[in-house]
C-alpha cells in the first residue's frame, strides 16, 4: 500500500494507526458517523474497549466543541480516571453500566412500555448498560430484579405486570432459561440477554446463549453475551417503528 504508514504496538500519548495523517474529524483514525441519527433513528454510539485514552479523549472532546451529544460504552472505569479533568467531568459516567453521556437527557418517554427483567442481581451490568442506552434514546424502563427459575413464585408474582409490556429485555446467564419462561406468559417482544454469569460449563455465557438460541418459546430474539447496548436499541427500533405507525407513517 503506497503511503501507508503502519504502526504495530501499545498505543501511547498520540495515536497513529491510520492509513490517512488526517481523518474527516481531523484525527488520524475518528471518522463518526454523525448522519445515522437521521438515517435510523440511533445516534452512533463510541465502543471505548481497545480504544486508547487519547482517543476516547479526541471523540469526547471533539463532540463537546460541536455541542453534540454523545454516548460512550464499555468504558472503564481505569479509562475514565485517565481521561483529562476537564473531560472526565464534561460527561456523566455510570461504574456499574460502564457508560458515559455527553449532552442533557430530556424527559423520557413511556410509550411504548419496556421492561428490564434480570434473573439475578448478578446480571446487573448489562442491564444497567440497556438502561443507560435506552435513556439515552429517550425511553423510560421499568426494571425488574432477582426473578429467575430457581424460585419462580418471583417472577409469577410480576406476571401481570410484565404482560401490560410491550417490550421485555431478559437478562440471564448460567442456564439462562428465564426469557424462554417470559417468552411463554407474556404478548410483547422478548428480547434474550445471555451474560456472562456461571463458571465451569457455563464457559462465560456461552451456554447461556446456545440456551436462549434453542428456545421453544416462538419468537424469541437474542443478542450476544452482556450486550445490553444492542439489546436496548433493538427496543429503540422497535419504540421508533411503532410510532411511526401510530402517525400513520
């Protein structure tokens, strides 16, 4: 490749590891996509694990400048501590859900309903990044804690309640068979989270998803282990379409 310059090693103080001296953003490898809002309806979000510090840095920076709004995920808590002062205390970052938001978050929007139900308080994380996200796309969730299998009475008590939602994220790891039952009791959209939680044969959630993926509850849809980001904003496409078709669009 003519021109090309390649560095190969641990990135430290400036970042070179692009092709080009010069992206689009005026950084040699930032490139956002500040057109996908519009395209469908979900701003581009910045993934910060592997991501340098002075990177991440860059972007938020670079955002603040144009007073645009922004959400990061998977970012560190190390990540954050490293961040310039003035950065780090430009955005509004969450330990648990390891997310940060640039920009105010208006009110948040109760239609159409959303449930965030988790099987143990183990599998918090990736709850918590769904409710970051969400919010961040507008929505309100109701959260629902601690209600797996081992003592079903628990999510029978919440039965009533999670079939008034339209939408229901499932968040389990181990055997993961909780979204199969809410698949079975509820109407809406279940959307399956397997997580990492489980040791030995639980192989870091992967049985958890190969369980959710065999389910014989029809219609069930699954993301990857701990992705609550992906699982949040396919409730914010689902959120979108049915108000598009509320306005007869």
């Amino acid at each position: 490749m003519t021109g090309a310059r390649l560095i190969c090693g641990p990135i430290q103080g400036e970042v070179h590891l692009s092709i080009n001296e010069k992206g689009p953003d005026g950084h040699p490898d930032v490139t956002f996509d500040r057109g996908r809002g519009g395209r469908i309806g979900i701003e581009e979000a910045v993934l910060c694990e592997h991501k340098a510090v002075a990177q991440i840095a860059a972007i938020i920076g670079d955002a603040a400048a144009e007073g645009r709004r922004l959400l990061l995920t998977r970012l560190s808590a190390e990540q954050f501590d490293d961040l310039p002062d003035n950065l780090a205390q430009s955005v509004d970052y969450c330990t648990a859900s390891r997310t940060a938001i640039l920009g105010e978050i208006g009110p948040l929007a109760r239609d159409p309903r959303i449930a965030l139900v988790s099987a143990g308080t183990s599998d918090y994380a990736p709850m918590a990044e769904a409710r970051r996200t969400l919010a961040y796309g507008g929505m309100d969730a109701t959260e629902v804690s601690d209600v797996g299998v081992a003592g079903l009475w628990r999510l029978l008590a919440r039965e009533e309640m999670l079939r008034e939602m339209d939408v229901v994220i499932v968040f389990a790891g181990m055997d993961a068979a909780l979204p199969s039952v809410v698949a079975g009791l509820v109407p809406g959209v279940v959307i399956g989270v397997p997580t990492s939680v489980g040791y030995g044969v639980a192989r870091g959630g992967r049985v958890a998803l190969d369980s959710i993926l065999a389910s014989c509850a029809p219609g069930v849809t699954v993301v990857n282990i701990d992705n609550g980001y992906g699982a949040a904003t396919s409730a914010l496409r689902l959120a979108n379409m049915m108000r598009r078709a509320a306005a007869g669009g």
